[in-house]
C-alpha cells in the first residue's frame, strides 16, 4: 500500500497535483448519490486514483491509461466478489476453466501471472491454476477498483506486466453504521452479509463479514463435443470475515491494523470435498513529519492454504500452504507545483509448502528499491519516470526495471497518454520445484534452471470529453522474452505410457491489441458506457521453434461490454435504479489434443463459438434505509449447446431477490 494523502483534500488536489496529503486508500465514506452535473465528475474524471502512479491524482491527470470501477458501479451490479464484477464492467475479460473447474482469468491475451491482484496495494498469497483465488475478494466494503493497463513492474514488481488491479476499500467517518444484507438466486445461492463501522474520537472500526452458498447443478451438452466437456457445475461455500481497526493520535500521525479469516469448501467429490483458507493481518504507520513530506511503513502477512476434508475419518489434511510476509517502507517528498519524488523499499519471505513439491517445501527471499519522479512541467505537459531493482535469493534473477509515461493535454478537453514500461515475472517456487500426478494425464514438473520472463511494453491512448460525452482510445503492444509456460508432453525411455510436462522459457511472446470507451450522461436521469475491445497474440513457440499448445484457451479476439442506467427519484422516500447491462465475446479457436490420455493420436483444431449475455437490475430504494434489488441475469436464457472450459456455465435465465437495510437510518 503506496497511496500518498493530500492534506486539503480533493479541492486542493484539483490545484495542486503535487500535494501529497490525503490517504487515498482509506477513502472518506459519502453517499452514493446520483451524480446531477454534466461535468468532468460525471464521468469520475474528478476522482482521486492512486495505483497507476502511487501517488493520489485526479482519474483525469494521470499519464497512465486507467479504468476506473467506482463505489456506485459495484452497487449498480450487485456483484458478489471480483470475478462477478469484471466480466460486467470490463471488456476483454473472460473467466474460463481448468482441471475440477479451477477458475482462470484471461484479459486480452494476459493471463493470472499476467496481472497483479493488490488489495489495498497489498500483494496476496496463493494460487490455483496460475490465478488468485477470485472467490476471496468479495465486494463488501469495496469503495473502488482501479486497473492500470500496461505494465506495471518498475511500481509493483513481479507479475505486473499485463497491468495491475487494485481493490480500494473503504472506510466510515460516521459515527457508527450497520448493515445487513442478503441476495437469493437460482441454485440455491445465497448471499447473506453484515457490515460494522463505528467511529468516535481518535479511534475507528470497520468491519464486514459476508457468507456465501451454491448448490452443485447438472448440466447437459448436446452430442458429439469436438473435446472435453463437463456434466456438474460445482457451488461452495464461502466465509469472508476482515475487520480494520484506525487509531490517530495527532493530525500527523495514524496507525491502522487489520485482521482476515477466509475459508471456502467444493464437493467435486462428496466423500471428500477440497477446503480452503487464508489467515491475512497487518500493521501500517503513517506520518506526515512537515507539510512536503510523508512516510509509510507497514508489515503485511498472508496464509493462503489448500487441503481435502475426508468424512469417514474426520481427517482435514493439509496438501498446499503459501506464505507472505512482507515489510515496507515508503517515502515522499512534495516540491510544491513542481512535482513529487517516490522512494521505497520492500522485503518478502516467500514460503511453499505443497505436496509434489520437491523437498516438501521451498522458501524465498525477495528484496527491492525504487524511485519514481512525476515532473508537472507544464499546465500541458507531465512527465513520470519510475526505476526499481528486484532481488531473489535463488536463481540468479537480480532485475532492474524502468517506466515512463508522459502526459499531454493541449486543450481543457483533449488528453494524450504515451508509455514505456519493462515487465518482468520471475519463476515462481511452484514453477521451479513443482512434481505432480494432474489427474494421471501427465507429471508436471518444475526446473530450477528457468530464467524470468521479461517484457517490453508500449501503450498510447487519448481522452476526449465534450458535454455529455468522454472517449477514451487506447493501444497496446507487448513483446515478451523468455514467457514461462509448461511445454510439450514426452515419455523417458522405457516407460512410453507415462507422460512428463516440464515448465520451460519459450523463445518469446507477443500481445498487441486496442480498446476504445464512449459513456455519456444525457440528463441527470439516462446515461449509457460501450467498450470494445480487440486483441491478438501470436502463437507460443518453444526454442526450437515447436509449437506450444496454449497453457490455457486463447483469448477470444473481440469482445463488448455495454451498459444503459436510468435513474428516477419519485419522491424523498422513493428511488428508482434501473440497468441494462450486456457483454459480447466474438468466438475463438484452439488447437487442443484429440485425447490427452493418447497424445500420439494428435492434435485438432476446436472452434468455440460466440455468446452475449444481459443482465436487467433494478434497484428499488425506499426511504432513507431500505434498498430492494431484483434482477434477471442471463435475461435472453442463453445456454451452450457444449459445456466445454470456455463456455458460460449458466443454464439459461436466473431471478435474483436482494434486500440490503443500513439499520442506523431507521431512526
């Protein structure tokens, strides 16, 4: 967590971009009111972001592409956790499947290990599949999400270079607050959650608890599926608990802890369902010693852990366990208009334990440094540059790792962004030392030689906003070097029947594509947002110039997200939301083995086709207290005629019924 805090506010920041006084990652808590205006704050131009530089700016003067999800648009969608909320909100990105249905991400050609999930700025730990665990970031509590686009490394370190999401949380200045909730959909799921804030004096809390419930389901594919399909969608059962305790003894000086509890159980199998957990804690100091300079200093530990419950014995047993723990320090230095320098420094013992892993298990040890400079050179022109060095206790994978962007706005209403950025990924303990049975497909097998991936990154993009209308136009282009990946299936000599799967460094990898944003507010009631998006990524060769089957399937090169919201305010006790969301992802193909028990019987060519979904959410507010939502997802009951990886997993149209009551506006 790298936010700096401007002292005066927002007001002051719309002045002077170079004010650093104001913690943007614990934002005040306001009400999310319709916004009436046709200014830039209708399109959040006017609010602060903090990831894409680590300092606080306006969304409108930043020198990196940034795409903002606000507090509104989270309640608009009602969205259970991250995966929910992102494949509503934001073109390009599809959920697909692994093996048991292990979810993986894939955002215009990035992957998991492409995209770096923070939380407040804080990294997590664990894995499934390459990806985080996107069940564990529920939306309780969630002020906004920031993604930064393009790579992010000289900022974030490992696993930034397709860009970083942050997940800003927010925190109550009311005296108290209470909240429950709860959400009824089809397949029995429920939703059921709480949230608690309490301020007075020096002191606050906040703290949010959210349960979860899915039924396992049957689904059906039509005959002769070009390759695998599955017949069960699997629910769970989710507990999220965090709470965040705030003490200020003096304006300069705050001190935030903060506790987490998550746990998760699938049945794939009934006798044995597959749990997991994760302990999170930390501890942050934050102190403004003049009125040019803060400091940051924090401790951050993370306990992500895997393991099969067996009902017949009783026995929980433990097969995965990753832990973090990571100290920071941050410092930044105001030079009034002229700019702002960043510096800090973090360390990270990273520790693996995992049944398949060689020795058990395997730890790390991660240092850094960086710098950045943002240079407001002039009321047109500004200028970011950021360098930092990663250090890793093995392998030799020392790296040191520049970022620019520039800035120019020529007129009040026309912005141009342009970017350079290194990306880098470095093997991680699981690709190094990984030995695992996949499900008597094949061994899949970690080498300490691997090298990390490096990547060159360049994004341009323009922002215009007239009136009631704001385009955003953006490019990409990323070339990676040495991308980590598994490779060719082989067998040893004498034993043609069992199938090896090493990770490896391919030769190089490239991703280019580009996305284009119209929104408009037409009056204080209708307003409308469309994206597209189209992207391309060149077949994954190895050194030798083999070609790689794609680790997971290939992203789908077009994709559209639209959203139409009409609001309506009847009288003091009665308002109306109403949206009509959709997505389009064009269709795709991958060429896959005819049967991966049998390689020798080659491969084909499996085409996945098209879909659209809608969504229709209308929220029903009445009086000062009580918040009524229905929607129907999946509101053209599209269902796949093959449930293969890739495919939606909805089978057809599901009614939900929400009702949220803030309990201390009774009164």
């Amino acid at each position: 967590m790298f936010a700096a805090m401007l002292a005066t506010g927002v007001a002051a920041l719309a002045h002077s971009r170079s004010t650093v006084h104001a913690d943007a990652t614990e934002p005040e808590d306001t009400e999310a009111t319709p916004r009436t205006a046709l200014t830039d704050s209708t399109f959040s131009l006017d609010e602060v972001v903090i990831t894409a530089t680590r300092t606080p700016k306006l969304l409108k003067d930043v020198p990196v592409q940034t795409r903002l999800i606000s507090r509104r648009d989270i309640e608009r969608t009602d969205a259970t956790n991250v995966q929910d909320l992102l494949q509503q909100e934001m073109p390009g990105v599809e959920f697909t499947y692994a093996m048991n249905q292990q979810v993986h991400m894939n955002l215009c050609g990035f992957g998991g290990q492409g995209i770096l999930f923070l939380v407040d700025g804080e990294r997590l730990a664990g894995e499934t599949m390459d990806d985080v665990d996107f069940t564990r970031l529920d939306m309780a509590g969630v002020e906004r999400i920031e993604f930064v686009k393009g790579a992010s490394s000289a900022l974030y370190g490992s696993n930034a270079g397709g860009g970083v999401i942050n997940i800003i949380t927010r925190r109550d200045t009311t005296s108290w607050r209470l909240n429950a909730n709860a959400r009824l959909a089809r397949h029995n799921a429920q939703r059921y959650g709480v949230t608690l804030g309490h301020s007075h004096g020096k002191w606050a809390n906040d703290l949010n608890a959210v349960y979860t419930t899915t039924d396992n389901y049957s689904v059906t594919s039509a005959a002769n599926p070009q390759t695998r399909v599955f017949s069960t969608v699997y629910g769970d059962q989710t507990l999220n608990v965090k709470d965040r305790l705030i003490f200020t003894p003096c304006k300069e000086l705050r001190l935030t802890g903060r506790a987490g509890y998550f746990y998760r159980t699938v049945s794939r199998t009934p006798e044995s369902p597959d749990r997991y957990r994760d302990f999170s804690a930390g501890l942050r100091a934050h102190w403004l010693p003049t009125d040019e300079d803060q400091v940051d200093v924090s401790y951050s530990y993370d306990q992500y852990d895997k393991s099969s419950y067996y009902k017949l014995t009783g026995l929980d047993l433990r097969n995965y366990s990753n832990v973090q723990n990571t100290l920071r320090a941050v410092y930044s230095h105001s030079f009034q208009d002229t700019g702002i320098l960043t510096l800090g420094a973090d360390y990270t013992h990273d520790y693996l334990y995992k049944t398949g892993i060689s020795g058990s298990h395997r730890e790390q040890d991660c240092l850094d440094a960086f710098a950045q400079m943002d240079w407001n050179i002039s009321e047109q022109w500004e200028l970011v540059g950021a360098l930092r060095y990663d250090y890793f206790s093995l392998g030799d994978e020392n790296r040191l790792t520049p970022k620019l962007t520039a800035r120019y706005r020529p007129r009040h209403d026309l912005t141009f962004r342009v970017g350079y950025g290194m990306g880098f990924r470095a093997p991680s303990l699981k690709e190094r030392y990984y030995d695992f049975d996949m499900a008597g497909i094949w061994i899949v097998k970690g080498s300490p030689e691997l090298k990390a991936e490096t990547s060159h990154n360049i994004n341009i993009s323009m922002e215009w906003t007239k009136k009631k209308y704001n385009l955003t136009v953006g490019t990409y282009y990323n070339h990676i070097s040495n991308k980590l990946t598994t490779g060719l299936p082989y067998a040893l000599p004498g034993d043609p029947h069992q199938l090896y799967l090493d990770y490896l460094n391919l030769k190089s990898h490239t991703v280019c594509g580009a996305e284009a944003t119209l929104q408009t507010r037409w009056n204080k009631e209708w307003s409308a947002r469309a994206s597209y998006a189209v992207s391309a990524e060149m077949p994954l060769k190895d050194k030798q110039g083999n070609t790689i089957n794609n680790q997971y399937l290939p992203a789908r090169p077009h994709s559209l997200t639209a959203r139409l919201d009409y609001t309506h305010t009847f009288s003091t006790h009665y308002t109306l939301d109403v949206a009509l969301s959709g997505r389009f992802l064009s269709a795709t193909d991958s060429k896959e083995y005819i049967d991966y028990y049998d390689i020798a019987r080659g491969t084909h060519t499996v085409s996945y086709p098209a879909y659209t979904l809608w969504k229709l959410s209308t929220v029903h507010r009445i009086g000062k207290a009580l918040k009524l939502t229905l929607a129907i997802d999946n509101l053209l009951n599209y269902q796949p005629r093959f449930y293969y990886l890739n495919a939606p997993v909805t089978d057809g149209a599901s009614l939900q019924l929400g009702l949220s009551i803030d309990i201390e506006r009774l009164w």
